[in-house]
C-alpha cells in the first residue's frame, strides 16, 4: 500500500494559449488502472484554468471495483520553474461512477500574460497516491445495505466522508486534535443517519478517543515531572554558584589573614630592633 504522493505522470502542452478546446493526456497505468489527466484552457464555467484526472477504461472495471485517490498537480513553465500547485485532495473512484476529479488553479488572465509561459508550453504533473477500499466491502459487507440514495453522486459523496473518517481514526490517537475528533463524531453521526452501519467504526472511534484522553492525562504527568526535575537542576546550578562564591570570599580572606600575618611581624621586627 502506498504511504505517500508520488509523481504519477509529466504532462506537456504545447502551443497552450492557442487551444481553445478541452484537451487530454494519454493514458497512464498507476496501481493496475488506467488513468488520464484533462484540461480546459479556456477554463470551464469559470474564468480560471481547470485540470482533472480520471480513469482511462471505466468500462473495463470489474463490479465492486473501488480506489481513493489523494492527489495534487503542479503546473511549470518550460525551464521546470513551478507556477502554481494545488492543495491535496481525496477522491473515490468506483466502477459505477467514475467521475473525474476537478482541480481549480491559475486564473485565466495571469496564464495570458507576455513571457508567463516559455515558448507557450505549459507541463502539468500529478502527484497521486492510490488506496483499494473493497476490503471495506469484504469485511463489512452490509455495511451501506440500508443506504438508498436516489442519485450516484449522494453516494459517492457519503462514500467518501466515510473513507475520509476510517483514515483519520487510522492515525496514531495522540495526532488527533480534538477538532478532529469532534468532526470525527459528527461524520459518524451523519453516516448512521442515513443507515450506513457502523457500529464497528463507532466502537473504533471511542477507543481512539478514549486512547487520545489517556496519552494527554499521561504526557500532562510527564511534563510536570520533567518541570519539577528541571526546576530540582536549577536549584542544584543555584546552589552551586552560591559555594563557589563562598569559595571565592572564602580564599580571599585567607589570602588577607596571610598578608596581615607578614604585616603583623615586619611591625614586631621594627619594634624590636628599635628597642636595641
């Protein structure tokens, strides 16, 4: 399974300011599927450019065939210089819709400008990491038994504020912030709502809260002995500075008690060779 986004495919566009019509990439394989990547330079319903993913061969997809996608784009100039750079974003893909992804990025009037684009090329890549989510299905097969939405779409959107929950609550409890955590219970509530079961989920949520709750109570004792064995060591420092003070005074009078030892007998020599 893949960890992290990496560099799935380097799109180049040449003579960009002079399409005008919807354009796609070849295909490109990345975790045994098909994909492609799509641009409007003329924007699409808006006066921004708009680049997109999909996948290559929807109608070659067996059924129950599910992926979620994170991904972003970068888009460079000729010389590789980046020119913008989209946030990540979560899709799913799945053999009954299959949808592309949408990403908004530079408006239509900064890619227009004199010198913006070297020799008018623009090269588009995605960074793209590729998760199987059919094991979901497997494991819990009723688990959107009672969940009939009247569009594909409704679904596809529940699926992936649900793919989204089982990620985070896949993070180690102490990463959560309890923002997250809130929001966490509010996407379980409105997944069961609409009779996703998840009792399973529910109990996995309350254990990472209640895990979370302990580790905080845990580190908050922690921290507070490590405060107090810091404070014991400038205690200690203080102690210290304050002897070799003491030491220091210390060898000074008895550098003086000396001195008036010598001084004490030149007074009795004198004293007593003036007495002869």
């Amino acid at each position: 399974m893949e960890t992290e986004l990496k560099k799935a495919f380097t799109w180049v566009i040449d003579n960009f300011s002079e399409r005008n019509d919807e354009i796609k990439s070849d295909p490109f394989s990345r975790s045994g599927c098909e994909w492609y990547l799509g641009v409007y330079p003329k924007g699409y319903c808006s006066d921004h450019l708009y680049v997109y993913f999909g996948v290559s061969n929807p109608e070659a997809l067996q059924p129950g065939w599910k992926m979620r996608a994170s991904h972003f784009f970068v888009l460079l100039n000729q010389s590789g210089k980046e020119l913008y750079r989209t946030s990540e974003a979560c899709n799913l893909f799945c053999a009954e819709v299959s949808d592309p992804c949408f990403s908004k990025t530079l408006p239509l009037s900064t890619l227009e400008e004199e010198g913006f684009l070297e020799n008018n090329k623009l090269t588009i890549e995605i960074y793209i990491k590729v998760k199987s989510v059919s094991w979901i299905f497997v494991k819990h097969p009723d688990i959107a038994v009672g969940f009939r939405p009247k569009n594909k779409l409704v679904k596809k959107a529940y699926m992936n504020i649900l793919l989204g929950l089982i990620e985070t609550l896949r993070k180690p409890p102490l990463s959560l912030s309890e923002t997250e955590l809130r929001n966490a219970h509010s996407e379980l509530t409105k997944l069961m709502e609409v009779s996703f079961k998840l009792d399973w989920l529910k109990t996995k949520l309350e254990e990472v809260s209640l895990e979370r709750k302990k580790a905080v109570s845990d580190g908050s004792q922690v921290q507070q002995l490590k405060e107090r064995v810091k404070n014991l060591e400038l205690t200690v420092w203080d102690l210290k500075v304050e002897l070799e003070k003491e030491k220091i005074i210390a060898d000074k009078v008895s550098s003086f008690d000396f001195i008036g030892f010598f001084i004490k007998r030149f007074f009795l020599s004198c004293f007593s060779i003036s007495k002869h």
